[in-house]
C-alpha cells in the first residue's frame, strides 16, 4: 500500500523543520522535501558575519548536508530539485531535478509549502552585473565572498537602510571598504522608530559611513558589465560594488493561476493551523502570511524564527495533529557597530495605523549604575494601549543588556500585562551587570507624567 505521503516545498528554515516534524509525529509516513538548490538548512541569518570575516568558514553555515538530514530525520531529501507547479484536485506535485530533462511528479496527501523569499530587485539595475551583490541564498554567499575576495572593493554602495543593509555596511567597513547608503525615504531603517532612525544614524556616520536620504532618483551607469556610477538625485558617486538590500518578497510565483488566498506581495494566507484556502495544503515561513499577535491581521514577518515556528506547526499538523498558532509578535534585533538594536511589538507609528490609541515614553540612561566605567547609554522607548495601558511595543538601542529587555517586553505583550506589572517586578542590581534604576521605569513614570 502506498504510504501516507507528506511533500515538503522549500529546504530552509521553515521547509527544513515542517519536514523533520511530520516524520516525528507520524513515523509511518513518507515525508519528502524538495529544495532547489543543493542546500538545505543553511543558517542565512549569519552571512553578514561571513562578509565581516568574524565567521571564517561559510560552510560552518550548512547545519545539515541533504544526507545528513536524510539519515537523522528520515525525511527523502530532493536537492536540485525545483517545484514547477501543483495540481491541488489530483494532488500532484511536478518538479524538475538538475540533470534530468524529464519532468517528474510525485503524488501527495498533504503538502506544505515553505518556499520562503527571494531579494526584491532594484529597478533599473540589471541583477547579472558582475560587481552586483546579492545575499539571499547560500550560492550568493560564495559569489559575494568570493567577489570582495578577488576584486578588494574600495567603495560599496548599499541600496537600502534596513537591518539587511546596515548589517553589510558595517561588514564592509570592516574589511576596509568607504561605504554609502542610500535611501529614499527621509530616515534609515524606516521600519524602526523615529528616534532610533536619528541615532544609528549618528553611529554610521561616526564610523565612516556615508548616508544620503530623501533620494528621488537613483541610476547606473555600466561599463564593461560592471555598475561604474550611481546617481543619487544630483550626485554621481563612482562606486566598485553596489549591494541592492530593498526588502524581501515571498517565492511564491510558481503558484500563479491557481486558486489560493495570497495577500499584496503575493504571500499565501494561512489559518490558525497553517493551513491555506486550498485543501490539504499548508503553507509557512517567508511565502506565507500569517498571524500577527497584536494586530490579529495576516502578514509576512520574514523571521527566522516564526519560520521555524509555523514550520513545525504546519509540519505537525500536515502529520495529522491539530496544533494552533497564536500569531506571531514582530521582532527585529541587530548589532551595529559595537551596539545592538532591539524592537519588539508594534512601533507607535504602525500601532495608530491600525486603530490604536497609543501613549508612549522615550529616554536614555546608562545600562550599569553609572560610576562604572565601562556603562554606555540606552536608549529605550515603550509604547502602551492608552485605553487599557497594555505594553503593545518598545524598542531600545545600547549594549547587550537590549536582548533581555526586549524579551522580557515580547513576554509582556504575548501576556497581555499592563505596564504596571514592571512596577511590581523585582529587577536585579549589582554595579558590574545592571543599573540602580531600570529603564523601564524611567519610562513609565514618563509615561505616568504625560
Ligand atoms: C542575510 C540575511 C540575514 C537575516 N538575518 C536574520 C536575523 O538576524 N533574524 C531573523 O529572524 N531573520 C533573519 N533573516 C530572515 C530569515 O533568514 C528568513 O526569514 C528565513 O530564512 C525564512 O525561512 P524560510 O524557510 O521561510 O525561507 P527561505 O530561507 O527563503 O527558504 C526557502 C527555500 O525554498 C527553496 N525554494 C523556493 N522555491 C522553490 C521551489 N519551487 N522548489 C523547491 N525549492 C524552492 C529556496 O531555494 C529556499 O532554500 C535574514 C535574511 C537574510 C537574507
């Protein structure tokens, strides 16, 4: 008899745990994960830190070979092997392998799909040019290393002030390169607050890096197959590499002409139980839309994090469980030059935007009582529901310490806690590790003052 067969679509963060997860729950069945490159479960997240040289060895990324996934988790791994399309009625999935020219199709039971992103091109740019920089997949890792290896780029370009770009620049900075952002909007990392925005700002230009805002106009000039120029509005800046970082989009074009609910940018929307509109498929990760917590809206978080999450939950649930997501809480986190930013929740910009009613507090003080020397500022702002005074976001920018404050924020808003659970809470205190005072409070007698 014909096993149960599960079909996975896509080998990385949410493909990879979807995968490993039905096999778990339902050892009888076939679990089989097709990926199109010849990489699965590759750690993405790190490659801004191949580019800086503080990870020496890219291949330290590959948390497993195909065989080795195969032989741990007994999933039948498909490398090369790309998804054309799906015949949802038949339940049929066509692929093509590298090598064979004859397309194949495998029949399913239930199918996930976790096809993720894939880097929004730049208009105007051609994506071939030798000394244009891509960072999406493990092949552009090894072209973009081995590029910057050969041709030493005195000057780079990053098209793009995301935690993406910002995370390039100073990875470029660290192997000697003059760099310049570039932005169309008035302020970089325009997801963030506009406080912070006006702060890593300062941090970039203090080490050397270029930033122009409010462009209207950008263009190339090419020689010889290589981007030469840019001009930014006025300005014609010669350049030897140019990094477009202008967000992400889901993969999810192979799916065009069939009948599933995709949102804007063209992500697949998923119920509580990952599943899609269409029968007996689920989708996660990047190429779906899913649950945010605050909110209640589907979106794409481009996490990967909530791509391992609604992996494994599509995974268990394709094996014949019925697990719930909650929805996810927007997380963004990133180190910049010897400081590390953190934002969790909804900012106060996006939070009005969808109906709330906000009141919020922003302040800096020392993240160790400030007689020791080695204290740096944080800055920090917190932003409550004024009609209930639930903690709905925050964001803070300093040293270390910002990851577990920011955790402890997602804890608040994932409990729904009022500000006034941090006036009860006992925060540690000793000169080497925490401040008298923490920030926290400073901002919510701010916020009791307002
Ligand atoms: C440089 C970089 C740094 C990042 N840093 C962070 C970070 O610090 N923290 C964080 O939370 N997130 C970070 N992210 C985002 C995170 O990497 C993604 O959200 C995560 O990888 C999404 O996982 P996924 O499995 O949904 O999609 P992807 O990682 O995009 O994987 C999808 C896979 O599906 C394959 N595929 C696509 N179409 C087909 C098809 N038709 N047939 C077969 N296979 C197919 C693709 O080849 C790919 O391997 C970063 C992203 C980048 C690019």
């Amino acid at each position: 008899m014909k096993p149960f067969t599960v079909a996975v679509i896509g080998g990385n963060a949410a493909g990879a745990a979807a995968a490993a997860k039905a096999k778990r729950v339902n050892p009888s069945a076939r679990v089989v994960l097709f990926e199109k490159t010849g990489y699965i479960s590759v750690g993405v997240c790190e490659f801004p830190f191949v580019l800086s040289g503080e990870i020496k060895e890219p291949a330290s990324l590959l948390f497993y070979t195909p065989s080795k996934f195969s032989e741990e988790k007994k999933v039948d791994v498909f490398i090369e092997s790309e998804v054309l399309s799906i015949d949802a009625k038949e339940r049929i999935l066509n692929f093509k392998s590298s090598g064979d020219d004859a397309e194949l199709s495998l029949s399913y039971d239930k199918l996930i799909i976790a096809t993720g992103s894939r880097q929004s091109e730049f208009p105007g740019l051609d994506t071939d040019l030798e000394n244009v920089l891509w960072l999406k997949k493990y092949p552009d890792l090894i072209r973009t290393k081995g590029y910057l290896e050969v041709n030493k780029p005195y000057h780079t370009i990053i098209i793009g002030s995301g935690y993406l770009g910002l995370e390039i620049a100073e990875a470029m900075v660290n192997r000697g390169a003059e760099v310049t952002v570039l932005e169309k909007l008035s302020e970089i990392l325009p997801s963030a607050e506009p406080e912070f925005s006006a702060i890593l700002t300062g941090l970039l230009q203090a080490n050397k890096v270029e930033v122009i805002t409010n462009l209207e106009k950008i263009t190339f000039n090419t020689d010889s197959g290589r981007v030469k120029s840019v001009k930014a509005d006025s300005r014609l800046i010669e350049t030897d590499a140019v990094f477009p970082v202008v967000g992400f989009r889901p993969d999810t074009r192979f799916l065009a002409g069939m009948d599933f609910k995709r949102g804007t940018f063209g992500e697949i929307f998923t119920d509580v139980f990952m599943r899609t509109n269409v029968p007996h498929i689920f989708a996660a990760g990047d190429s779906a839309g899913v649950k945010n917590f605050l909110t209640g809206k589907n979106q794409i978080f481009y996490s990967a994090k909530v791509a391992h999450t609604t992996g494994h939950i599509a995974g268990n649930n394709a094996a014949g469980k019925n697990e719930q997501f909650l929805g996810a809480i927007p997380v963004t986190s990133f180190r910049l030059f010897g400081k590390y930013f953190s934002q969790t929740g909804l900012t106060e910009k996006s939070a009005r935007e969808h109906g709330f009613v906000t009141k919020s507090a922003f302040g800096s003080m020392t993240n160790l009582v400030h007689v020791m020397p080695e204290s740096i500022n944080t800055a920090a702002k917190l932003i409550i529901n004024r009609l209930n005074n639930q903690i709905i976001g925050a964001s803070f920018l300093g040293g270390k310490e910002v990851s577990g404050l920011s955790d402890l924020i997602t804890l608040m808003i994932r409990n729904r806690m009022t500000y006034s659970g941090l006036l009860e809470t006992d925060f540690n205190y000793t000169p080497a590790l925490s401040p008298f005072r923490n920030i926290l409070i400073s901002l919510i007698h701010k916020i009791n003052k307002g």
